[in-house]
C-alpha cells in the first residue's frame, strides 16, 4: 500500500510541480525565510501555540523572516474567530477557516486536523507562502507528512519538531494494537519523513532514543532542545500582593496547583492519591485547565466528598502570570508508560515562576535530571500518593526551604531555559537547513568554492615551514561561508568526496606553481574528512595528483581527525602503511581534544601531532594544562613525531608554547587563512623573518566622528591590531565604538556604557570569549534587584575556530551569531547593520 501511495504521489507531485514551481526568485534579502505551519497558535492557549508565537517572535528578532500558517482557534474561549490574516510585531500570520471545528471529541479534531492539513498543502503551494525553510509541528501528527510532500516538489528544506511521538502515543494509550495494519503504515509513513527532513528537533533525550530505535538511521538529524519559559513575563510574584490568589482565596492556604490539560497521558491518580492523604491537613489543590481525565477526576472527588480540592477553567494567557504563581508548588505529572513519548511544556513555566515543583514520573525520565540540576524541587514515582503528601507537608512546615527552591528553579530558566537561549538553537539549525538545502553541486560546479592557506611555521627561526589548505565558499549572494556552515551538509550528501579530491588536486597545482617561482621547499597539510579517509580510491587519488604536478610525496602531508582515526583502528593502520610506503606523512590534527587512545598512538605509523586550537587557547592560566602539553611534547619525541601548536593568537600563547617546547605552530598571530595571492606574500614575508603579516586594510581605515545618539559597539579583542580594525570599520559605518583587550575589561565596560552590540573574539587569554559570553548574559539577565532585560544585547562573536563544535559552542554561550577570520568585512557590515537596526 505504501508503494501505491508513494508512486500516485510522486505522479501528482510532478503535475503540481508544472503549475506552482515558482518563475521568479524570492525578493527578500533575508538569509533565512521560515514558514512555521502549526495547528494551534494564538489567541489559542493550547501549549504548542504559545510555544510557537514566542519562537517565532524571537526568531524575527535575529533577522529571519516569519510567516506563520495556522488554523482558527479551537482551544480558546467560545472558540472566537480571528483574523484571516494579520501582523503580530514582525511575524505574518494566516489562518485557515476550512472545516473549522470545535469539538474536543476524538473524531471532531480528526476531521478538523485533516481538512488543516489539506488546507495546508493547498497554501504553501503558492511560492509566496513558502519561503526557503519549513518548520512544522506534530500537532496534529500527520502534518509532518507536508514536509516530506514539498521537498519532493520543490526541494524545500524542512525541520520536524516532534513534540508528541506518534504512533506510539496512540500504542501506549491501547488506542490501536502495535500490529494494526494502520500503525505499520504509520511507522512507514515516519521512516520517510525522518529520512527526508533536514533536521529533526525533540525536547528530551529519552524521546531520541524511542525514535532512534525504530529508525537508527536519522540518529545524526536529531537534535534535542529543551522548551523554554520567559522570565520577563512569568517571574515571582508574593501571593500577599497577587491579584490571582486574593480574588480567589489563596493567600492563607497552602496551595498545591496543577494548571494545563488533564489528558490521557499524565497520571491524575497519584495526585488525587495525595489529596485523599491530606483532606484532614491546610492544604488545598486547585486544578485550573480542561482534559478528558477531569470528569473522571471530579467525579472521584465528588464521590469520596473531598473538600480539600478546586477546579477552575483555562485561564487566559494574559493571566497566566499571575495564576502560577499563585500557589506554594507546582504539579507536573506524566503517566506510566508515556517518557519519552509526550513532553510536560508546563514544568518550564513551572519553574519560571519561582514555586518549587514536583514531578510525578518514572524512574527513567529526564525530568529528574533537570529538577536535580537546578534543585527546584522532588521527582515523586508514579503511584507514590504518600510520597507526594510528604513532600507537600515538608513544604508547608518549611517555607524557607519552599522559597530556596523557587528562587533556585527561576535561576535555572534565567540561566539556560529562555526564549532567546532556545530560539538561538533553533536558529542555528533552520540556517544550516538553507544552506544545506544550497545546491552544493552546483557551487562546485561553477567554481564557487575557493582554497585558502594558513602558514605553518617553525617557531624557533620565525620561517614557514608549511601551508594548511583549507576550503571555502564564495557563495554568490551571501558572501564567504565558513566550512562549519556547509561541511555537515556536504558530508551528509556525500558531496563532501567530490569536494575532497578538488581540495587536493587545486591544492597541489597552486604548490607546483609556487615551487616553480621560488625555491621554498614547503609542505603542504591537507585535512582528509572520514568518508575521505576511508574512501577505496584515496591512493589512487593522491598518487594522480601527485604525478600530474610532479611532486615528490614528501611535500604532502595528510591530516587527520583524531577522532576519525579512531573510527576503525584496524582500516586505519591499513592506510597509514600504504601512505607509509610512499613516504607521504599523516598528521593527527585536533589532538587532546577528544580521547584517542595512546596505545593506538603508538601502533598508528603516524608523522606530528596537531594540538587542538582549544588546548593552547587556555595555555596561559591553565598550569595543569601545560603540564599535559609538556607531556605531549615528550610523547612525540619518543615516537619521533612532529608537535604543531594549532590557534596561536597571542605573543603570551606564542611565548608559552615556546618554553613548552613545541617547535611548530600556526595561528592568527602570523596569519590567518588568506587566499593563494596573499599567500604567496605572506610566504615572501615570513620567509624573509616577519613574525606576523601586516594587513594591508588597517592604513584604509580612519576612525570617523560619530554622532553621540548613534549606537554604541563594544570591540573585545586582545589583539590591538585587530581592534584598530574593527574600529575603523565600525566608525565608517556611523557607530560609536568603545574597546576592551580583554574579558576583564569588557565586562566592566558593559556595566557601566550599556552597548548596544558588542564584537567579541573567541580565543583570549585568562577568561576566553566563550566564557567572556557566558559571564555578560548572566550579567544582563540577573540585575541586583532580580530583572531582567527585556531586550539581550546582541553579541557577535568572532572565532577563527570554524568547525561546527566551535561554532556550536559559540551559540551556546549566549553568541547571537558570528563571524570566521579571516573576515569578510563586506559580511561583518551586513551583520553590524542587521543587528544594529
């Protein structure tokens, strides 16, 4: 059956292809152009809605353009109708008005869900509406399915965010059996969405690994990014002054809330479990929301005659603030069975609003781990109606331990759980999804892709020893793209050999031409990827563009990730015997950054090591770090390899991996990676015992008046010439412009000039500009009085580091983008006014 449905829709597919593939392309300037497709949206106040409108108002903050597609509230009261089509700040939003249903029975919103998804696909046929990015919900489930349909039309890109695990929630629920013939076809159905999505999004590891389970091949699309709370709106509020809690009585009453939907997946009992324990003691439960367990449950308590027990309707969202925090403590409840296969959104708003929570749930949920890290709170089994009431009571005789608690809970989401911190994840992966959606092919085809080098050098002569060859894209409209950007796609396509074999053969006619106009012997680094490495037509290859240059193999040397090399001990030895042979060196690059075994070390014929960037960034003030080094150093003079510093920015770094005893090193100290006409002068230079290259920009640029209402740009660098040059360029550009030369310095700067962006580099001594990120969103989410910014500060971080672990890191720590060096300053403008505006 599948097959039928798969060739009758690649049949229509071609057909709808004909009459809506788009004849012009899209006049937005934007790099990323999302279209959300969501179910539920406001003035809904189902969860995934509120969820989506706060992404995608963050979202459009950092430059992407939001266009929303959505059906008419179904969740929010007297199901009032809204606009077709309206703004909300800058997001578009448009709503289907097909089939428009309010029932909340199982059949109702069957019906309603389809005829939402047939209008749907109907919608973003127009190319208008598409934009080049997808982001679609599992709510309804089978929207996903739309994602998969349009990128075989137009080969659009698409991310899936999996909120509920369907069909196994329909499983577990005993809805269908695990062998009803609608539950393979379902599974099925998944396998090829999941195979087809750019990028899958789940909010827990425990639901990772239900999916890859079933279809371990999309392990490496999964990504895992939490839900979030806003602390500028739900924050703290003392129930003496909560308007909330006085109109409803609840200021004198220990108050235990549970507030959202009462489904089928989240376990009433042992709450009312508890309340039964507790009907003779102060505390009152209140329950404020809807779901097909509440009948049941008021029916329970109307029945055993408790009295200790409220409900009330959903609240608005407007209200929201004032309701959670109109308790002593917050409930959370997933049923036996249901980890990993739903996602508890309202442990986050929970937190944020200062109460401690408990979490009724397995052993095995991922929700223990975070109320152990933020210390918020209990986790309570399923069925411990007794634990619960002790915890209840512990509360209520304590209320400087309840307080601790919620103050902790609200710093965890301060910390790590806002709709900035998420939305930048988010971000990251719908820009990654276009530009792997980039035809990469095509780029390689119309010679878009460019070589640049990074000298080597030997430390103790300050002479060249070598050039790293590493790969760019000059791409045509968005200027120069760093590796960390497309590499993950190019490997995921496999286009990542192709590209491979080019490097090399473009790399070893640029060393032929600069041998035959100098008598510089250099040696020439070429990184080899893993499908490279391990690749059947890797001899062959290097042995061809070897003999069509006439080089002599000891020019070459190969490198390696340490982690790649560990990928196949066996296969690896295999080929470093081969290369052995033929003289041809292999390095180890990125060493000490991962685990390779030394026993391994010792087996691998290999000729230096490359010490990871991220090592000899923290050589200064890490004493233990430099004792590691020094080991290093000894352990490649016994096996008789060459040791390579890799990331020197500094004279401090330089000056440290010299008395370490490292004799080679490469870094933006001396030169950044530079095309092959720069780098024949930077080669003339270092050759001629410059220690670093001058930069022909820096005497172009002049600082120039700025008007004392323009916005203010904080440059953190430690390099003086660098800041020189972002100076210039920021003052051109109509900025004030203030500098730091190190972390120390930016955040005191940030205290007391409130910039409007700051520039940040990534590798500084002492406290490096990761950490520096980190410290300065602390700083701005957490004020003496506990407020918090409404508006983050835009922060850019600039890293020579362009591998997607640095770039990654960069997000992480707060960074709302950045930039590689060598920097295309056309880029750094564009990002300067982006962000500025």
């Amino acid at each position: 059956m599948l097959r039928f449905f798969t060739a009758f829709g690649q049949n229509f597919l071609r057909r709808l292809r004909q009459l809506f593939q788009p004849e012009q392309p899209s006049r937005s300037t934007a790099e990323v152009q999302l279209t959300l497709v969501t179910q539920f949206y406001p003035p809904d106040f189902a969860a995934t809605g509120q969820f989506m409108d706060e992404l995608a108002q963050n979202l459009s903050k950092q430059g992407i353009e939001v266009q929303v597609f959505t059906g008419q509230p179904s969740y929010a009261f007297d199901t009032q109708t809204a606009p077709d089509t309206e703004w909300m700040d800058k997001v578009l939003v448009r709503r289907s008005r097909f089939l428009r249903g309010g029932s909340r029975k199982w059949a109702g919103r069957t019906v309603s869900s389809l005829a939402f998804c047939a209008h749907a696909i109907w919608h973003l046929l127009k190319p208008e509406h598409r934009g080049n990015v997808l982001l679609l919900t599992s709510e309804p489930p089978f929207l996903q399915v739309i994602g998969w349909m349009l990128k075989l039309l137009f080969n659009i890109p698409f991310v899936t965010l999996v909120y509920d695990l369907y069909p196994e929630v329909a499983v577990e629920l005993r809805v269908l059996s695990q062998n009803h013939w609608l539950i393979r076809f379902w599974d099925a159905v998944n396998r090829r969405v999941w195979n087809a999505a750019d990028a899958i999004v789940v909010p827990c590891h425990t639901m990772r690994d239900r999916i890859v389970a079933k279809v371990p091949e999309v392990a490496d699309k999964i990504t895992i990014i939490h839900n979030w709370a806003d602390p500028t709106w739900i924050k703290p509020i003392a129930k003496c002054t909560n308007a909330f809690a006085q109109e409803h009585q609840l200021v004198d009453t220990f108050t235990v809330l549970y507030s959202g939907n009462m489904g089928r997946c989240h376990d009433m009992d042992t709450i009312l479990g508890a309340a039964i324990e507790l009907k003779n003691e102060p505390v009152e439960f209140l329950f404020i929301g809807g779901g097909p367990k509440q009948a049941a449950v008021m029916e329970q308590i109307k029945a055993l005659k408790l009295t200790n027990c409220r409900f009330l309707p959903y609240q608005d969202k407007s209200l929201l603030p004032q309701s959670l925090t109109a308790c002593d403590l917050s409930l959370v409840s997933v049923d036996t069975g249901m980890e990993g296969l739903v996602a508890p959104s309202k442990f986050y708003s929970a937190l944020s609003a200062g109460r401690p929570v408990a979490i009724i749930c397995e052993k095995h949920s991922y929700l223990r781990s975070l109320v152990a890290d933020a210390n918020c709170g209990a986790a309570i089994n399923n069925g411990d109606s007794k634990g619960l009431a002790g915890f209840i009571r512990y509360l209520a005789k304590d209320p400087e331990m309840t307080q601790r608690m919620g103050q902790s809970g609200y710093r965890y989401i301060q910390e790590y759980f806002t709709p900035f911190a998420i939305s930048q994840q988010y971000y990251r992966i719908l820009r990654r999804a276009v530009v792997k959606n980039a035809d990469l092919s095509d780029a390689l085809n119309q010679s878009e892709f460019r070589v640049y080098y990074q000298p080597v050098l030997d430390l103790r002569s300050g002479k060249i020893w070598g050039l790293e060859a590493v790969v760019r894209w000059q791409h045509p409209t968005r200027g120069l793209i760093c590796p960390a950007e497309f590499v993950p796609a190019a490997e995921e396509t496999g286009l990542i050999i192709s590209l491979g074999w080019w490097l090399l053969e473009e790399a070893c006619r640029q060393l032929q031409l600069w041998r035959s106009q100098s008598n510089y012997d250099l040696k020439l680094c070429i990184n080899l990827s893993s499908r490279q490495f391990f690749h059947p037509d890797l001899i062959p290859q290097i042995d061809r563009a070897l003999a069509t240059y006439q080089l002599p193999t000891s020019c070459l040397m190969l490198e390696v990730d340490d982690q790649v090399a560990m990928e196949d001990a066996a296969a690896t030895t295999s080929i470093l015997l081969q290369l052995q042979i033929r003289q041809i060196p292999v390095c180890i690059d990125n060493f000490g950054e991962s685990y390779t075994s030394l026993d391994y070390l010792h087996r691998f014929p290999v000729a230096a090591l490359k010490i990871a960037p991220s090592l000899i960034g923290r050589i200064g003030p890490d004493k233990g770090l430099s004792n590691l080094l020094e080991t290093i150093v000894i352990l490649a003079k016994d096996l008789n390899m060459l040791a390579i510093a890799k990331g020197i920015e500094t004279e401090e770094q330089l000056q440290r991996v010299k008395e370490i005893g490292l004799q080679y090193g490469q870094g933006f100290l001396f030169s950044p990676p530079v095309d092959a006409e720069s780098a024949s002068v930077v080669v003339d230079s270092l050759q001629s015992g410059l220690s670093t290259v001058p930069d022909a920009s820096t005497t172009e640029m002049m600082l120039s008046p700025s008007s004392q209402n323009a916005s203010l740009v904080l440059v953190v660098d430690d390099d003086r010439s660098m800041r020189s040059i972002l100076k210039g360029i920021i003052a051109k550009e109509g900025y004030r412009v203030i500098e730091a030369k190190n972390a120390e310095e930016a955040i005191s700067l940030f205290q007391t000039h409130q910039p409007n962006l700051i520039l940040l580099d990534a590798l500084m001594p002492d406290m490096d500009g990761f950490q520096c990120c980190q410290q300065l969103r602390y700083l701005q989410n957490s004020s003496n009085d506990g407020a918090i910014a409404v508006q983050p500060v835009p922060i850019l971080m600039i890293t020579a580091l362009d591998d997607s672990t640095s770039v990654d890191r960069a997000f992480d720590s707060g960074a709302t983008d950045y930039i590689t060096k060598p920097i295309n300053w056309a880029v750094l403008r564009q990002r300067l006014n982006r962000l500025l505006s």
